[in-house]
C-alpha cells in the first residue's frame, strides 16, 4: 500500500473509518494522525465531513470520535440483503429443481436491479446476472418489478434519473409506454421481458413481500427463447409466486425495499 500521504482524498477517509473500527471506545485526532501517519490537519478535515455526514461522531466532552450512525445503518443494509439471500436459496433451488431454469433474485440499488442471489442448472446455459451484477430496470422483469411497486412520488424520480437505452429491437425506451407497462404490472402482480435486455433470453419475476407486505426484492425464472415458450414460462407463475410468498413469510418484518 503507498504511503498515507500519496492516497487520494476517498483513501484518506476510508482509511480513518478503519482505523475508528479498530477504537469502539472513540480516538482523538492526535490518535488517529498518529495510527494513520496522515497530518492531524488533513484529519481534522476529513472527520469534519465525516461527522457532516453521520460516518462518525464526535463527543465535545473528551474529544474523541467513534464511528457514527450512518456506518451502523448501511451494515444493517448488507446484512439484510445476506438474510434475504440466504434465506431464499434452498426454496429457489426448489423452485429451478421444479422448472429446470435460472432462479434470480434481485433488489433496487443505485436505479438498478441487483441480483442477490442465482440459482442455475446443468442446461441454463446464456443466462447473464450473476450475483453481485446489475442490470438495468426498465428491460428486465425483475426490474420491471421493482419499479412497478414504487410510490408515484418514487417512481418518477427514478424514472427521471434512467437513461432507456435499446438493448435489443424488443426493448421498451419510451416513458410513456414503459409507465403503461409499469400500471399493468401492479396490476397483474407480475413482470415479464421477452429478449428485451439479452437476445434470446425472456423472464417471469414477481415481488417478495415481507409479514408487512413491503416489497423486500423481485424473484424471476429466466430460461432461453429456445426451450421454452412464453405460455409455458407463464405456466410457471403459480409455483414462482408460492415461493416469493415462502421466501417472504420467513423474512424479518424489518426487511423491505431499500
């Protein structure tokens, strides 16, 4: 790792978040500078902000600082989003035991839709969406999904911020009839994409609600144009939605959309 001093301005305020990690009972700045080797300067600035942004707090009475609030609440995020994971797994192994497709489960971060979690079998071959990636919302049916069970106020304001670009020739780009879609799919409690984000690809997906009914993420089968037909991936929409209703009744009551 290069010297403290050569990393960039992001580098610097990880590196004293790690260091107040290591300090549950709060440090000084003259014992962060010193853990740090950064100038008790640079680290009076950057706490400054830190603390603007809730990373970190700091008590008056002795001068020391401790990791703040904000810390506390995106660990709480991941690990909600590895309960819903591990939670889910053995019934979406199930369910692609059933179907013999991809089983996908997926959650709204950064406009996107963020697969969680991936079932896959021996014959699912081309399916994209391994976990960790993203994929975009408006031709996906996970996607779809997640947006469709947005509040007005909410959905415009993602809506404003996505660019519809055409993935395929089958691809939904304009508002108002993605809008349409998005009405039908509150409607019908369900999405669909037919080979409108991968060629040759489509998908059924259906929201996992929690003991509240709060949308927690979209669960989806996805499967190649070429084995199997749109009437038969609809056939599957009883056994897909019974096992988002199984993943939801054994989520906290804590877990909904982020």
């Amino acid at each position: 790792m290069p010297p403290a001093e050569s990393q960039g301005m992001l580098s610097k305020g990880l590196l004293l978040l790690q260091t107040l990690g290591d300090h549950p009972r709060g440090a000084t700045a003259t014992d962060i500078s010193r853990a740090t080797k950064l100038a008790v300067s640079t680290v009076h600035r950057l706490l400054h902000t830190e603390v603007e942004h809730g990373f970190v707090s700091f008590d008056p009475s002795d001068k020391t600082y401790r990791l703040g609030v904000r810390v506390f609440e995106l660990a709480t995020k991941v690990s909600g989003v590895l309960s819903i994971a591990e939670t889910a797994r053995p019934l979406m192994r199930e369910l692609s035991r059933k179907t013999g497709e991809t089983v996908q489960l997926a959650v709204l971060s950064n406009s996107r839709a963020l697969f969680i979690e991936k079932v896959g079998t021996e014959q699912a071959v081309g399916i994209r969406g391994s976990v960790g990636e993203s994929e975009p919302l408006h031709a996906t049916s996970t996607g779809k999904v997640l947006l469709g069970q947005l509040d007005p106020e909410r959905l415009e304001a993602i809506l404003d911020e996505l660019t519809l670009d055409a993935w395929t020739a089958n691809t939904v780009t304009e508002r108002s009839r993605l809008t349409a879609e998005l009405d039908r799919v509150r409607s019908d409690d369900f999405a669909t994409a037919n080979e409108e984000f991968d060629p040759g690809v489509r998908a059924i997906a259906v929201p996992v609600r929690n003991g509240r009914a709060e949308i927690a993420a979209a669960l989806c089968i996805s499967a190649p144009v070429f084995r199997v037909s749109q009437d038969r991936m609809l056939g599957w929409l009883p056994e897909l939605r019974e096992s988002a209703a199984a993943i939801g009744i054994r989520l906290p009551l804590s877990t909904a959309l982020y």
